[in-house]
C-alpha cells in the first residue's frame, strides 16, 4: 500500500438534503429545515469551498432520488465540483446524476448491499468519480461498525475491513462519517479518522463533529485525510447572517427555522476565514 501526502487539504460543504430543502440534524437525525439548497451552494462557492457534496438523506429510506433538478441548477451557477449521494442504486442512476452535472457520486447502502456494483461502477465511469460513504458508529467493545440508510440501518460490517474492501474494488476515494459525532460540534473523531487514513491509500475525507476552525486544524494535523466535508458550522453562520431570504417549501420539519434559532455552541464563521485560520497554522489550502 501506498501512502499519500497530501499538500492541499480541500474544504468540502456539505448539504443534506429532503425534497425541495436542505435540512440538519444531529447524529443524522431529527432533521430541521434550513432553507434552500442553492441559496447555500451559491454563498459557499463564492466564500471559497473547494467541493460541494449534495446528499439525499432519506432517498434510500424511501427508495428514490429527486436531486436531479437542484444538480442541474447548481451546476448552472456553481463551477466546482460536485458530488452527489443518495438513494443512487444502479449503474443508471449514476450516469442520470452525472448526466444532470454531478462530477463524482457518492455511494453507502448499494454498496454494501452489493459491492461488485462498486467495481462496476469504477470501470464504466472511472474510480475517481466514485467515492464510497461510511457511516461508523462506536460500539460498547470499541470496534466501528458500518452503517446504511443515513445511519439507521446496522450491518454489522467493521469499518475498516469494509474501508481496505472498497479500495481494492476500485473506489476512488471514501467519505468517513462518525455519526456519534455528527451535528454535535464537539470535534472530529480523530480515532475513527487516523485508522481509516492508516488502513488505504485513495483519499479520505473527514466528516461528523466540526463546530469551530480548531477542529478543523486539528484533524487535519493529526491524520492524513485529504480533505474535511462541513455542515452544521457553515449552515448556522449562514443563518444569523441570512436569516431573512429563505426560500422555505413544504418537506420537512419548518418550525426550527421558523422559530429563528441557531445552536449557539457552534463558531460563527465562512469558508474563506477557514482558510486563513489554515493557513496561518501552516495547513495549505486553496487560496480564496
């Protein structure tokens, strides 16, 4: 195995998404309405994001993916790249992502419910437009577990014998979440993180925890990921600075957003001052 250096650490923006609006929640649950997905994409990229990741959270719950329109409106206005997940079950429903501007996908329950699918997709549409999801969750004995279905549905599959398998069938890259981690702010799992990082050699990106720059710095520091994907930290500071120019439809839980609250242990801060934070702590990244 061969492992990788990486010199420029990419920050990823993440959005969660359910109908028509992107949403959050905490430990990938009780998701809350935050408004409009494009409106988010759109500051992001002109804050400075390197990537954006667009994931559909219930699409595998409920057997289909209605992100086609918002990728095709994003890719219209936004030129970095773009990585969709959710509910992506066949060959198929990669190339229509693809086709409708997504630039890589990102794949959790097919993939473990069928791993060749893995292979085949990296065959037919390259290995770097594949990138495996790993939803972990720490069990009482220590070990990590894989996850399906945004965290709900339990496998009993160990993330790191699941982590080497999907790099030997061709994945060009894995999206690490802790979801005991996810949407508390209380920083990353470095734990979970190192040994993914330690176990292949495609690209690691870290994701679950981030509430302020430290954090940020922190597990770029200490492992080896290529990149870190951020949610609630972006999410909220684009609240208190936006508040009044949601665009709201009718999926989901409105009254979070409705009632004008943000979680307050969350740092209030944009891409681009990340980056300097970075930058000063002699981490490179793209210059916004």
């Amino acid at each position: 195995m061969v492992f990788k250096s990486y010199m420029i650490r990419r920050v990823i923006a993440r959005l969660d998404i359910k109908g028509p609006n992107l949403v959050k929640g905490i430990h990938l649950e009780g998701l809350r309405v935050l408004g409009s997905p494009e409106q988010f994409a759109d500051y992001y990229y002109e804050s400075g994001a390197d990537e954006l990741l667009y994931m559909d959270v219930v699409a595998s719950l409920y057997n289909r993916n209605s992100l086609k329109d918002i990728i095709t409106k994003t890719a219209k206005q936004v030129f970095i790249p773009l990585t969709v997940g959710g509910g992506l079950r066949s060959l198929d429903d990669i190339n229509d992502v693809l086709r409708a501007g997504a630039d890589k996908v990102c794949i959790n329950t097919a993939a473990i419910k069928n791993p060749e699918m893995i292979s085949q997709a990296s065959r037919k549409f390259g290995s770097s437009t594949i990138v495996i999801a790993i939803e972990a969750i720490k069990q009482p004995d220590g070990r990590y577990l894989a996850y399906t279905d945004n965290g709900r549905e339990y496998t009993g599959v160990e993330v790191l014998e699941w982590a080497r398998k999907v790099e030997s069938l061709g994945a060009g890259e894995i999206l690490i979440t802790s979801v005991d981690k996810e949407g508390t702010g209380t920083g990353f799992d470095i734990q979970l993180t190192n040994s993914i990082c330690k176990e292949v050699g495609i690209p690691v990106i870290a994701h679950g925890g981030c509430g302020k720059r430290e954090h940020i710095a922190e597990v770029l520091n200490s492992t080896n990921v290529s990149s870190v994907a951020i949610a609630s930290l972006l999410h909220y500071s684009y609240i208190e600075k936006h508040s009044a120019t949601y665009k709201i439809e009718s999926e989901g839980n409105l009254d979070f957003l409705k009632s004008g609250r943000t979680y307050k242990n969350f740092e209030k801060t944009r891409i681009s001052e990340i980056k300097e934070y970075l930058i000063e702590k002699n981490i490179e990244c793209r210059k916004t």
